[in-house]
C-alpha cells in the first residue's frame, strides 16, 4: 500500500467509519464486514507507521 500523504490516511479513516455504521446496523452479524474493517484498520495502522 502507498502511504505517502494524509489523504491516504484520511481515506482509510473515513472507509473504517462507514465500515463501523454498516457493522452497527447489521447488529454486528455481518462476518463480511467484520472482516472487511479488519483489513481496513490493519492497512490504516500500518500507513501510520510509514508516515
């Protein structure tokens, strides 16, 4: 992954919120999702450590 701007940060941010408000409405069920934000937060850490 490219992490070479806060824009890539910012995009992962907002992915990992939207993420969040679709797992709240399935009540937290959705195993697809679930592992979706998972990948999302694990991409997010790892550009913040490149940054």
């Amino acid at each position: 992954m490219h992490c070479d701007d806060k824009r890539t940060l910012f995009v992962l941010k907002e992915q990992i919120k939207k993420t969040w408000d679709l797992l709240k409405e399935s009540d937290f069920k959705d195993k697809d999702l679930l592992k979706m934000l998972n990948d999302i937060i694990l991409d997010y850490t790892e550009c913040q450590k490149e940054s």
